[in-house]
C-alpha cells in the first residue's frame, strides 16, 4: 500500500500557503497509479476562520480515501462545520478503514494552547478503537510524541506520551505512529513502533545548525517560507514500513 503523508498547509499563513496545498494536492492527484489513501495532520488553517477552511477543503480534495486531524492553529467548531459538516467542540477522532489497514487519527489539540494533549476522551476512544479493530493499524495525530532536536517544535510537543504509549503497547497490531507539526521530516521510535513526522507544506523549520537566530527569536525566525513543498509517501507491506519524503517543486 502507498499512502500519502501531508501536513501543515496553513491556509492563511502566507501569501503562497493556498497554492503551495494545491500545488501538492495535484502532484499527488496526477500520479500514474493512484495512492491507497491520503494522511493529513493538522494546522490546515492558519487562523482557524472559515474562510480558511474553505479553501482548504478545495486544496484537500484528492483522488483518494481522505482522512484529516486538527492542529494547533486548527478550531474544532469551525474544522468540524467545514470539513466534516458537522456541529460541536469535541475533540475530533476520526478513522479510516482500507482494506488491509486501518488509519486511527486522534485529535491532540488543546483549545487556546499550542502544546498537544490526549484529552481522557480521546484516549478512550483510540484504546476503544484500537480493541474493535483486526489487522494492521497506524495511529496519527498532529504532535509528535518524541523530542527532535527542535527547540521550537520540542517545547510545544505532545504533553504527557506516557499515556499513548500506554494504549499503544496494549495493540500490539499498531505498526506506525504518525505526526505532523515540526515543518520538516524526520524519524524516531516511539513506544517502539517507528514514528514519522511529515515536513510542511506551508513552509519548512530549519535545524537550530542551519540558520543564525537573534537572541529573542521566535519560531517564525526559523520558519522558511521559500523552500519549496513537500510531503511524505508511506510504503506499507503490511509488516514493515518505509517512508519516502517527496519535495514538489
């Protein structure tokens, strides 16, 4: 199976943020064989206004089973009115079912805060979730559960992984943890299961090497917002994965 990986389009972010999504959503869509499924992980708007999401459900709208989680920047009421057409604040924890995967996303937003959180909802949910399910499963959400060597990225990262791994060790049918948030790809292990962060697509975080800040830098000092887009593919055999990033120029 191939799986599309996107996050992070910020529609409202840049000037380029509604383009770079569509720029991406094409390339995806234009493929020769068209992919299993489409992963995306949060901060789809950018100020969370219905506009926003408007347009980001035109740049999502791909060839493909589609299934999108919240981010920080994200608004539950206004992701669910838009996106999903539904009313309510909840956390919004969704699934998609392939034949020969399934893909739980949980909702790792906190209303008003930039950190991540698995409310006891949400934990539920995924434990519940993960219980009624046979077969391969991969778990995402917008933070990642790990440190990555991003100060910015790091100090706003998923609060409390304890309490996923605690879910995830209990299924041990759980193949991949997924994550968006950190505007740049990378890979570590979590719970022991390989867990991968899609780069961004509105723009990409440089490493704390690659770029001098000024003593009061803030996150948008790192942020490069002329690299151009990219997005991760996802091989799954249905034991082992390998994950290829994709830049789309």
């Amino acid at each position: 199976m191939i799986i599309a990986h996107v996050s992070d389009i910020h529609i409202g972010g840049s000037d380029e943020s509604a383009e770079r999504a569509l720029r991406v959503r094409d390339y995806i869509n234009g493929l020769p064989e068209p992919v299993d499924a489409v992963v995306v992980t949060g901060d789809i708007a950018d100020h969370a206004l219905v506009e926003e999401y408007e347009i980001a459900r035109e740049a999502m709208r791909y060839d493909a089973p589609t299934i999108v989680c919240p981010g920080n920047h994200d608004s539950r009421a206004e992701f669910r009115k838009v996106l999903l057409g539904e009313t309510g604040s909840d956390p919004v924890n969704q699934v998609l079912r392939l034949d020969g995967l399934t893909i739980a996303l949980v909702d790792s937003s906190i209303p008003g805060r930039h950190d991540g959180y698995l409310d006891d909802t949400t934990i539920a949910w995924l434990d519940m979730t993960l219980a009624g399910t046979e077969g391969p499963v991969f778990v995402g959400m917008h933070h990642p559960a790990v440190a990555l060597g991003l100060p910015s990225v790091d100090a706003i990262r998923l609060k409390s992984p304890d309490r996923l791994q605690a879910v995830l060790e209990r299924h041990p049918h759980v193949r991949a943890v997924l994550a968006g948030h950190a505007h740049t790809a990378a890979s570590s292990v979590f719970a022991g299961l390989p867990l991968v962060v899609a780069p961004g697509v509105v723009s990409t975080l440089k490493l704390p090497g690659e770029c001098v800040l000024p003593d009061d830098w803030t996150e948008g000092d790192a942020l490069d917002f002329d690299l151009p887009p990219a997005f991760t593919f996802h091989v799954f055999d249905g034991e082992r994965l390998v994950s290829h990033t994709r830049v789309v120029p």
